[in-house]
C-alpha cells in the first residue's frame, strides 16, 4: 500500500519505574538482548506523574533501526526508516513478531504483567496529481463553501471508533483510529532533497487507558497485535478504494 513507510511502534503500558539506567538493570538487558547487538542509551521522559525530567533507559541498534525504550509507565518497541523510502521496514507481521520476541524477553525477565496495549504505524502512499489528491478530498469531506475555491492543499481526516475483542478469554474494548492528511515537505533524495505533496495514513490500535488493572501477558499482546493488524489491513482495503 505505501510507497514510504513511517515509523513502526508497539507499547505495553505498565509499571517500568524500577527499569533503570542502573548497572546491574543494564547488564541483565545486555544479557538477553546479546543476539541482537543492542547498545543502551537513555532518554529524557517528562510524565503527568511527575514534571520533573527522569533520565530512562533505551536500547538501541547501532544504526538507530530498532529501538527499545523503558519509561516509567510503558515499554515502547520501535522500528525506524533508515532506509530511503523506509526499505528496511519490512511487512508489519514481520514486526510484530519481532516485538512479541522482544517483549517476552522483557516481560520473562522483570516478571511484569502490563495494563494497555497500542500499535502504531504509517506511511505515504505514491504521488499523485494534483487533481486526483484534490479528488480524494472531496470524497473524504464535504468542504465549507471558504474551502471550495481553490481547494486546501493541506487537510487531515481522523477517525476514532472502538471494537468489542477478547483477549485471552476477558471482554476488551479497542479504541481504533485512523488518520488521513495530505502533507507537504521535503526528503533527501540521491545528493539532493526533493520536494513532496502526497497522502499519509497512520494507524492508532489500542486498548482503553481506563482499564488499568496488570492483566496482559505476552500471550495477550500477541492475540491483541495479531487482531489489530487484520482491522489495520481492512481499513487499509476501503483506503484503497475510494482513492482507485
């Protein structure tokens, strides 16, 4: 679907605050991560608990493509684009096995159940004229009349909706929301930086920050990932759609 691809991300919110920058923490993660060359690093984290900085750990690849980052109150597994045009991303699935490897990993080590679930991706599709994006947009909105002439050059339609799934036998709701922009910028090219006018789509699954009782394990996450990618490439199919 994409012709570039953004950043990949999958989080379990849960209790990180005695995952530290400590030597002993640090060593243990080098342990368990040895096969897969990660560096630690540390970050600066501001939460709503405390306005205060926190320095957290990161692990990262040595070319900065994954990245496992430890805040206080969640786990973020990331893939990032070092690739032009994102190439080294691979197929969501392919990621999303990645993290449940990693996580369970994590999860096995400091013995922690998590409270929230969420992955995250997007991308840019292929250019297109100006007249099949000013198309596009039509279809999406019904513009005010301020807007009809000329059309915007810029816009962005979000959707939120949420879906009823068990996850590990309990009723969960998932909150699903997509967003769809036309964006402009500019990104480096062969020696050269090229100018852009395209549509980007991400993709925001997760499950309610009201429920906040410990009760995903890795087995969870997987089931979670797994259904979350069949809703995304659904969505992705009507994306299809209206833009053919």
């Amino acid at each position: 679907m994409f012709d570039i691809i953004g950043k990949y991300q999958a989080s379990m919110f849960l209790n990180g605050s005695d995952i530290i920058p400590s030597p002993e923490i640090i060593s243990s993660l080098l342990e368990i991560f040895k096969d897969k060359g990660l560096l630690p690093t540390t970050f600066q984290e501001i939460g709503p608990e405390s306005p205060a900085t926190q320095v957290r750990l990161r692990l990262n690849s040595p070319n900065n493509e994954w990245a496992i980052n430890f805040a206080s109150r969640r786990i973020d597994v990331e893939k990032n684009p070092v690739k032009a045009a994102g190439k080294n991303m691979g197929d969501v699935d392919v990621f999303i096995n990645d993290v449940i490897d990693f996580m369970a990993r994590i999860l096995e080590r400091f013995h922690k159940k998590g409270n929230r679930l969420s992955i995250i991706t997007s991308g840019m599709l292929r250019e297109m004229k100006e007249e099949r994006l000013d198309s596009i947009y039509e279809k999406l909105f019904r513009p005010l009349p301020f807007y009809s002439n000329p059309l915007p050059f810029e816009w962005n339609h979000r959707s939120v909706t949420r879906r009823d799934m068990k996850i590990e036998g309990i009723d969960e709701q998932i909150n699903v929301i997509t967003n769809i922009n036309r964006v402009r910028g500019k990104i480096m090219g062969t020696g050269h930086i090229l100018p852009f006018d395209r549509i980007e789509i991400a993709f925001d699954i997760n499950t309610l920050a009201e429920e906040d009782t410990n009760r995903f394990s890795i087995n969870s996450m997987k089931e979670f990932l797994e259904y979350a990618l069949i809703i995304r490439n659904n969505i992705a199919k009507e994306i299809e759609g209206i833009i053919k």
